[in-house]
C-alpha cells in the first residue's frame, strides 16, 4: 500500500473528486436556470427639448447651470466609447431536457465513489506518516565515518585488557545490565570442489557452429599475417590444428564444455610449442596453451586447490585462486594463469598467491573470440589491451606493460 499510495496520487484522487462534484453540480443547475436575464436599457444620449416661451412657469427648469446647457455635439462628444470587454445581453436559452433516472444514478454513484476515493487517500496519508515517518537511523557505534565512502573500524583505542573486538563496540555505561550477546556463527566450512572430481563419460564430439568458425578463422588469419610480417619467429611458434576427438576426451574427463569459440580455435592451432630461443606466442604475456596442456594444468591445479571456499557459489568461484570449472589456456611459467570461465565464458587470470581476477589487464574481456580480436587490433593500430601492449622484437613477440597512472 506505501508503494502505490503516495502525495502525487492522493492529490490526482482529490483532483478528480473535485471535477466530478463540479460536473453534477453543474448539470443539475443548468437544469434548474430557465429565466434568461433581463436587457438593460439604452443610455438616452438626446438632449432635453427646448422650451418655449409661451409654456407654464411649472414645465420650466428649476435651475439653469452655470455654464450653460450643453448641445447634443457636447454630448456626442464627451459620451462613452464601448469597451471591447463589453459583452451582449446573454440570449435567452431554451430548458434542457431533464436527465433520465439512469443517468441521475450514474452521476450519483460517481459522485459518492469519488468522496470515498478521497477519504481513502486521505487516510491513506494520515497512516503513512504515522507508521513510516520516523527519524532517519543514527550511525553505528562501530563505525566511524572519516570521508565519504569511507568507514574505518577503529573508533577507539584498545586498552591492555579488552581486545580489538572489544573496542570496535565499546560498551555503554548504563543501569540496566549488558545484554546477553548473541553466539556468532562460524565461518563455513571449505567443502569439496565438484568441479575437481574425476568424470566418467563417454567422450563426444559436439559440432560447432559456422558462424562462430568462420569468425574465429577470420582473426586468426590477422593474427598470423601480421606475424609473418613483423614477427617471423613467433610466427613458427604456433602449433598444428587440433583435432575435435581430443577436445571431446577432454571434455569427458573434466566434466566441462569448452566453449565453442575456445573450441574453433583449438581446431585451428592446438596451442604453441617453445623454439630454440624463442618463446611460445600466446596472449597478455601468457602462452597459447594446447588441448593437452589444458587438460594437464587443470589436473594439477585441482590437486593443489581441490575445494571450494565457502559456499561454493558463483562469486565464490570467481573469487577465490582456483576453481574446477575453470580452463587454464594460457601460463606465464611463474605460476599465474589465463583462464577461461567455462560457464560464463569470459577470459580471467588467476594469481599463485591467491586471487583470480576477470578483468585482464584491467579490462572486461567476455570471451576467446574477443581476445583475438582485440590482440589482433592491437597488433596492426599498435594499441594495447589494457595495459597489455605487443610488438615485434627481434622478430618476435613481446608484451610491454604499461603505466596507466591512477
């Protein structure tokens, strides 16, 4: 009721009341007016008739005013002009039929619905400002508000015999004894990644879509020319197409679906293998791993971090180190990887000490094909991906890091 029943609608309710009452009123007093009003008389602008010397002592004038009689030129003269707000005699009207009975019980059911209408806003408001309007809530004791947006919990110093818990709710002097406090609850417990856990399935080729094929191919084929002419070495990095039976029996054993844009570019190139000197190509400072690397660092990360933290939800998943559901397409060779989520489907990296992040190089990359893309933009605009910028050294490909600033 708080939320339809507001100031506007009670208002627009009285309004409507209001021109409702106006209506039948009128109709019945239109009803009632059949005299039409009378016409004033014509202003007498003549003057008066002369008269003569022969007539009685009683017909003539009393007086005669001092500056004499004035003609009818003085009168025409100095008479009054229209005014253009003058409006003609209203013209008499003929009686209206009187209404119907129906229509009289209309007019009256309408009436009566528009006061209750009224009354019901009007108590309406009355109940909402007693019930609802009350004084806005004081801040918490145990917050102290130094800056806007900013809280801090410390609003006392710690003596030697309380703990910092103590001092963050410092206790109030009262009469009345402390209340018992409430127990708190303990936080949950780490429970087993499902994700991690062996699959058994039988493994099965999915068909791709065209469309997605082709517009992977297609950015493919910018990333590899513009290679072969800038970076020829990185270039020979880039491994053979992959074959869609191994991406299945990978499938099968982890439990998860590889997108079909991660998929279309397997089948393209299955990763990139290491050169002599030259390191393998990949994206954001990462190597392009293949369908048995994937396979192999999702099996080792899962060893390492088996279990999920707290819950095991969605933001709990994209939150902590490692997940099951993740797929690791890429490695720095320091512990640090590039995900991708396969439920989501966004490009991630995830950090040895303990954090994963979906925003690479401080950007929302929402899927494989989008990385591609944009690397291949920032290959030929020499722009970069964030604060992820490639150029060609030595015939190779190199990731700079760049300062943004604040």
């Amino acid at each position: 009721m708080r939320r339809l029943m507001t100031a506007r609608t009670a208002w627009l309710a009285l309004a409507a009341a209001l021109v409702v009452v106006a209506a039948v009123l009128r109709m019945r007093r239109s009803r009632r007016l059949t005299a039409t009003l009378p016409s004033p008389a014509p202003h007498q602008h003549e003057p008066a008739p002369a008269i003569s010397a022969g007539a009685p002592v009683s017909e003539q004038p009393a007086a005669v005013p001092v500056l004499g009689t004035p003609t009818a030129s003085d009168l025409k003269r100095f008479a009054a002009k229209p005014s253009i707000l003058d409006r003609p005699p209203a013209r008499a009207r003929a009686p209206r039929e009187p209404l119907s009975e129906a229509a009289r019980r209309r007019l009256t059911r309408w009436g009566v619905a528009g006061c209750a209408l009224v009354l019901l806003a009007s108590c309406t408001q009355v109940l909402e400002s007693v019930v609802f309007s009350k004084s806005p809530a004081t801040q918490n004791a145990g917050e102290a508000v130094t800056q806007p947006g900013l809280i801090t919990d410390e609003v006392c110093a710690p003596t030697p015999a309380d703990s910092q818990a103590t001092c963050l709710f410092p206790y109030v002097h009262s009469d009345d004894p402390p209340a018992a406090q409430e127990p708190i609850a303990p936080p949950p417990v780490d429970t087993v990644d499902e994700d991690c856990l062996p699959k058994q399935a039988t493994p099965r080729v999915r068909k791709i879509d065209a469309k997605v094929t082709r517009a992977v191919n297609r950015q493919w084929q910018r990333i590899e020319s513009w290679l072969k002419t800038h970076a020829p070495h990185s270039h020979r990095t880039l491994g053979k197409p992959g074959k869609a039976a191994d991406i299945a029996a990978a499938e099968a054993e982890m439990g998860l679906r590889f997108p079909d844009d991660l998929r279309a570019s397997l089948l393209r190139h299955d990763g990139s293998r290491y050169l002599d000197d030259t390191s393998a190509f990949g994206f954001l400072g990462n190597s392009n791993a293949s369908v048995a690397e994937i396979l192999d660092d999702w099996r080792g990360l899962c060893e390492i971090d088996g279990e999920n933290e707290g819950d095991g939800g969605d933001e709990n998943a994209r939150t902590q180190w490692w997940d099951g559901r993740m797929l690791a397409v890429g490695a720095d060779g320091m512990g640090d990887h590039l995900v991708v989520d396969s439920v989501q489907r966004d490009v991630g990296t995830t950090d040895h000490e303990g954090s994963m992040s979906f925003r690479p190089g401080g950007v929302r990359i929402r899927s494989f094909h989008a990385l591609l893309k944009a690397t291949a933009d920032a290959m030929e605009k020499g722009t970069s991906i964030g604060y992820w910028k490639p150029r060609a050294v030595a015939g190779e490909v190199q990731w700079d890091v760049l300062d943004l600033g604040p």
